[in-house]
C-alpha cells in the first residue's frame, strides 16, 4: 500500500486514483488485494506493487 501510494503522489494521480484500504474485499486467499475499475487483483505484494502500479494503474 505504502508502495502504490507514493507512487501514486509522484505521478500526481491523488485527484484521478482513489486509494482505501481493505482487509480482504472477499477475496482474503489471495490478499493483499487491489481493485482497479471494478477488477479485482490479488497478490499484489510490496516488491509486485511498483510493476502492478505501472501496468495497471498509470496506463489506465
């Protein structure tokens, strides 16, 4: 979460990108879990999160 917010604040995305923190969002097997546009992402560790941010966040 740390990674994606101040990733998020670098590239100026805090009025596009909203960021909330959920224990599991139904799907607690594969936590942590991120959800862009309503899909839901599982596995999205620390050291996942700076590639998931660029492929998944800022291309969007």
């Amino acid at each position: 979460m740390k990674v994606i917010k101040s990733l998020i604040d670098e590239h100026k995305l805090t009025e596009e990108v909203e960021l909330v923190a959920d224990l599991c969002l139904e799907n607690c097997i594969q936590a942590p879990n991120v959800v862009v546009d309503g899909v839901t992402y599982g596995g999205i560790t620390p050291d996942k999160a700076e590639s998931f941010f660029f492929e998944h966040i800022l291309r969007r």
